[in-house]
C-alpha cells in the first residue's frame, strides 16, 4: 500500500516539474520577435548579384540557403489522413490565402516584413542595410565593384596605385607652418593626453580631443550630420545600396556663397542635407572614433563621405567648364582619427578617367567613365611627444584651410559663370537678376 503511494506521489510530481517547465519553452516577447524579425532581413537578390566577391557573412548565408534549399517534396493526397472535406469551406479557405507556410524551412514567402511602424516607419532597402553598412565586407567589395577605389588598391591598368597630380602641392600645404602649433607647450601637451585617456567614446572624442586639434576657426561646418538630400553613390534600378551616410564632421561653403541656381541646379550633388541652410558643397570631412572603434569601419565611412564629396565637386566642376575635368587633380580631404592610438589619418579622395577593364568582368556593371582614388597623405600619432602633437594639429588646420581655399574658388568660378550667362540673356531677354539666381551670392 505505501510503495501504490509512493509511486502515486512520484507521478504527480513528475507532472508538476513538466507543468513549471513548460512557460521556459513559450514564445519570445513581441519586442524580442519584431527584434528578431528585423535582424533576419536581408538584401534584395540584385544586391547579391552585383558583387564580384561573395564575403562569408550571416546574411550571405541567408541569401545562399534561400537560393539552394527547397522544402520537402509534398504529402500525397491519400497519405494525408483527410475525411470529409467540405469543397464551400476548402473554397472559402483558399480564396483567404490557404494556410500560412512561412514557418516552412526555405518557403518562398511572399509577404511583407511584419515590423511595428512605431519602431521603423516606412522602412526602406536603405534602412535595412544602415545597421550593416560600413561594418560589413560587402559594403567594402560593393565600394570597389561601383569604381570606389580605396587606399592601395590597384590600378586597373597599372599595378601601383594612382595619386592625384597635385599630391606633393598639398603635402608641402599641409606642412605650412602655423602659429598656433609652434606656441603649444608641454602643459598643452600634458592636457591633451588627459582627454585622450578620457576619451572612451566617440561622442567624447569628438568634444574633448577633436576640439583641440581643430582650435578656433570660422570656417562653416557642422557635426553629426545625415546627408539625406544626396543622389545615391551606387544604385540598383531605384535602389539604393548604401545607407545614407552621417558624418561626424564636414566643412562646406555657405549656401549663400554660391549662386541660388547652380545650388538648384546641382543640389543633388553638392547640398547634403534637406535643411538647405546647412553649408553646401562639402570637400572636408573627419570620421572619429573611440578607444573601442574598429580601424576599418573609420577608414569606409571616410572613404564613403569623401567620395560623395568628390562627386559634388566633379559635377560643380563640369558644370563650370568641363575641359578642366582631365586634371586628375584632388579637391576633397577625408580624416580619420581614433582614439585608442591617438593617429590622425588625411586622405585624399579625387577622380580620374577609367580604362573601364577592371569591370569588363562584371557583366551586370555599366560602363564607368570616372572611378574615385582613395590617396594616403599623412598619417601621425599625436600622443608620442610634443613635436608629434604640434605636428598633428598643424596638419589637421591646414588641411581645413586649404580644402576651404578649392570650396571658395568654385564657388567664385561658378558665380562669375552666372554673371556671365546673365550679360548674355540680357543683350536678348531683359530680366532680373534673380531670374538666374544670384540673389545672396558674392559673385
């Protein structure tokens, strides 16, 4: 009787610990789902297909297992265990969408992410990839796929890499003695290792060192800016392949430096933002990163910023006189810095014309007239000594300056273009001044 009672005593148990375990094996939060969902999106099939180097990634995976793996063959009908359908109700089932397959392994869904609109609101391809863009080897080959050339890399006709013509004029530019480097001191020193052992984080590298490289300046610029107002660098169809970049720092001219037509003219090149007071015609840009960043990302996002700067300046430049394109000249700067080595890095970004061979093996890549050349130019850690410290800050000033000095040019030459377009409607059409937008423009 004991041992009936004992075993009774054993079973119930044994179906309590089955009933406490069961809520461990329930389904995930809506949060932790929608999470979820939003993490296993992935890129369109031309994004794939348009890349010349596959890198092992999560979602390349996810795009080779929706490509290769089919699910099982079908049941047959008499295997199916079905008794006394009703054809109104099989009817009325099927014209709703028949049963819902999507947890099917490698079923071919055709409905749209489920993602909770207050968390992302008319998402886009390019939302989807911004979490991705410059930390992903993809981005990085993409680049290279659509004639962004990055630093090194090699010629499609020559095996070293290209420099722009007036690569020793801004080197010996940059070196230029300033007064404000020659009068730093062992206590400016001193205080600029303090902030560099403080400076854990982008946003405080950005506050305390980056301030005290660049000083005290007018030139117009602005920080943790997303360039929304630009023409995508690399498309697909209406796709756009990249995310919109947010700089940490970019330099440009005043909007009202350049004439209000060439701004509407060319606004989806060389005015980056939707706030269309922002400065225009962004040349100069700086990518920080903190003690924990990672060197390559800084390096893409440098490279991705400048070369949409050098876009800009290439379409004003064509627009200004097009015989001046073939100079293989440089007009764009592209820094970086980061924290954990205190190394600023000064790039150059410029165009140069393509013998288009490095993509005659990408059948689906159009013709490319112009490819962008990524250039080193210095490179300095700044916490080694004083002199190296000075060194740094000189670099960074003038290379400020001398990017504002091309930006000032152009804005000039396009202004005197204006006028002179201006002088020769007015001999046949008299008009105003603003008809061709020059109100607010120092000619």
């Amino acid at each position: 009787m004991s041992s009936e009672i004992i075993a009774i005593h054993t079973d119930r148990k044994r179906e309590l610990e089955v009933t406490e375990e069961t809520p461990e094996v329930t389904a995930l939060p809506t949060a932790k789902r929608q999470k979820l969902k939003h993490h296993q999106q992935n890129f369109p099939p031309s994004f794939w297909d348009n890349l010349s180097r596959l890198w092992l990634t999560s979602r390349s995976l996810r795009e080779f297992d929706r490509r290769t793996v089919w699910p099982n063959s079908p049941v047959h009908a008499d295997f199916t265990g079905a008794r006394q359908v009703d054809p109104i109700k099989l009817v009325q089932f099927a014209e709703e969408g028949g049963p819902n397959l999507e947890d099917l392994r490698a079923y071919p869904s055709t409905r749209k992410p489920d993602v909770d609109r207050e968390e992302a609101p008319n998402q886009t391809m390019s939302d989807i990839a911004a979490a991705t863009s410059a930390y992903d080897p993809t981005f990085h080959q993409n680049m290279i796929d659509h004639g962004c050339l990055p630093r090194l890399y090699p010629s499609a006709s020559q095996s070293v890499a290209q420099r722009p013509q007036n690569f020793d004029a801004i080197f010996a530019r940059l070196e230029m003695p300033r007064a404000s480097s020659s009068a730093l001191t062992m206590e400016n020193f001193h205080h600029f290792l303090d902030q560099n052992t403080q400076a854990v984080t982008e946003n405080k590298t950005m506050s305390s060192e980056i301030q005290t490289i660049a000083g005290v300046s007018t030139i117009p610029s602005l920080q943790d800016v997303l360039f929304n107002h630009l023409e995508p660098l690399i498309k697909v169809g209406k796709d756009a392949l990249l995310s919109q970049p947010k700089v940490d720092l970019y330099d440009g001219n005043n909007p009202s430096d350049l004439a209000t037509s060439v701004r509407n003219s060319l606004g989806d090149y060389i005015v980056p933002c939707e706030a269309t007071d922002r400065p225009c015609l962004p040349n100069f840009f700086l990518e920080a990163k903190g003690k924990s960043g990672d060197s390559m990302v800084v390096m893409r996002q440098a490279w991705y910023a400048g070369c949409l700067g050098a876009r800009g300046v290439h379409e004003l430049r064509a627009w200004i006189d097009p015989e001046t394109l073939e100079d293989k000249n440089a007009y764009t700067i592209a820094c970086t810095y980061e924290a954990g080595t205190a190394t600023l890095i000064i790039y150059t970004i410029h165009l140069r014309r393509s013998s288009n061979s490095h993509y005659r093996r990408i059948s689906s890549m159009p013709s490319r007239r112009y490819e962008y050349r990524m250039s080193l130019m210095h490179s300095v850690s700044m916490i080694d000594n004083l002199a190296s410290f000075a060194r740094g800050i000189r670099l960074y000033q003038n290379a400020r300056e001398w990017a504002k000095e091309q930006r000032d040019q152009l804005c000039a030459a396009a202004n005197r273009k204006v006028m002179s377009l201006k002088a020769a409607s007015a001999s046949k059409l008299p008009g105003s001044e603003d008809e061709l937008g020059m109100d607010g423009a120092s000619g």
